[in-house]
C-alpha cells in the first residue's frame, strides 16, 4: 500500500509467497490508477487510486516511484492508458508515422505529447493514441523498459468474442471516465473513451451511435465490466432503458474478473 494514499477499493490474498508472483501491471486513468500482482491462475494483489484531479503528475509519480523501486518491480509487465484522444484504422490502412500524424488532424495534440499505437490483430485492426506528456515522461523516468498498451487495445480485442446477430455494447467503467464499443453483426461501428457522470450519459452515446447506424438502441446486449465498486448498481440502472444488460463478472466480483481478462490480453 502507497503512503499517504488510501486505496479507493483494495483486495489481497491472505498469506500468498512473493515467489508466487509473476507478473505485476498498472493501469491508468485521468483520476486513477489500478496496481495488480498476480500468479499463474489468479490474481493475488490488488490496489484502486484515484484523484480529482485529472492527470495530477504529483500523483502518478508517488504511484510510479512506489512500484519501480518496490519488491516487486522486475516483475511489472505492461502499464495500461485509458486513452482519450485515439483513432482505429484497420490493418490495410496503417501507414506508421504518417497514420500517427492523422491523430492530430482529428485531436488537439501539444507539442509535447508522444503518440503511440497497438496492433489489435483481433479485429486487424490499429489503435493509434496519445495521452499527456507529463505523465509520458514519468513512465519513461520510471518504466523506460516496459511496454505500453492502450486499454482500447484490450477493450476492442474482446470484441471478436461477441457472436450476435444483433447489436452488442461492450462498456468499461472507470471513475468518471468509460470505454465503449458498439458493434453490430460482429461489425464495430463505433469506440469511444469518454467521462460519464451519470447512466444517462451512457443512454445518450448509444442513442446518437444507434440514429447514426440505423438499429434500435433498445435491443441493444450490454456488456458491462469495470474498476468501480458500484458496477452492478450502474448496471441495474441501465436496465431502465435497455432490455439485456449483463454484467461480466466471475466468483470474486467484476473488479477482479475484468482483471484477469486484462491479465489474458497479449
């Protein structure tokens, strides 16, 4: 546990050996953060930060300086970004540097900020993002040899999974901030990363994807996961306007399950 920040949602597994751990990843938000240990088959350690304010340097570095010189810092694998500022372009269209460069034409990216992007073979597609620069160059101060991966790299490579004729949501909630991606006949029709303080927030983003694609948003299969503790509530909540809602979730709770499904993306 970090010092002087009290985790927002927290789990462990009472008396597991060090030597059981793996692997080790973080995944981060504009207002949070999750830090994972986990062994073969199991998670063993997990941790939920957040802030109020976005992107808050100060800290993401207590968090970072506090995993790359703790005990388990060989074992950090990936560190996951929410992005907010992305574009997908399928596999034919990738040109590298020059796609990189359509990100700005779309997105207001300072001269700062890095772009990245991901091949999601899944859907043979990329994802091309950036996120703030500040927080950028932490990572490289503290993670310079770890990988880095969009979590719309995982989100949208679950996707393949959702055999339906009709439409499907698939939708991660985070503290204040969600990833959703729509597909209709197994074909994407939309991925957004956006903040979200209320369901109906969530109600308005199908409604405009749904008038957009012609399908009606009412028949819409929900998929809901996330790192909130209230994911079944907004759940429930959804089933107001939505006819199937299912929430992803395993023996533990959600939290964890969507966890491991992160833990299983290459």
């Amino acid at each position: 546990m970090l010092d002087n920040l009290t985790p927002y949602w927290s789990y462990a597994v009472e008396g597991f050996n060090t030597t059981d751990i793996v692997g080790e990843e973080l995944i981060i938000w504009k207002n949070g953060c999750c830090v994972f240990l986990y062994n073969d088959t199991d998670v063993l350690e997990a941790y939920v930060y957040t802030t109020t304010q976005n992107w808050d340097e100060a800290f993401f570095e207590k968090i970072f300086l506090h995993e790359a010189m703790g005990p388990h810092n060989q074992k950090i694998k990936k560190i996951w970004v929410a992005d907010e500022r992305s574009l997908i372009i399928p596999d034919k269209l990738f040109l590298g540097e020059e796609s990189r460069l359509w990100l700005k034409r779309l997105h207001h990216i300072g001269p700062d900020d890095d772009i990245f992007d991901n091949k999601i073979p899944e859907i043979n597609t990329h994802v091309v993002y950036a996120y703030d620069s500040k927080i950028a160059q932490l990572m490289k101060r503290y993670f310079n040899h770890l990988q880095v991966m969009s979590l719309s790299r995982f989100s949208l490579s679950t996707i393949a999974d959702l055999h339906h004729e009709g439409s499907v949501a698939n939708l991660i909630l985070l503290q204040n901030e969600a990833l959703l991606s729509v597909t209709n006949s197994g074909k994407l029709l939309a991925h957004q990363t956006f903040e979200f303080e209320t369901v109906e927030n969530v109600v308005y983003k199908i409604a405009l994807i749904a008038e957009k694609n012609d399908f009606d948003p009412l028949l819409i299969q929900f998929k809901v996961s996330g790192i909130i503790e209230n994911v079944e509530e907004f759940a429930l909540d959804l089933k107001a306007y939505f006819k199937n809602v299912h929430i992803i979730t395993g023996d533990k709770g959600p939290i964890l399950q969507l966890i491991k499904q992160i833990i299983q993306c290459a």
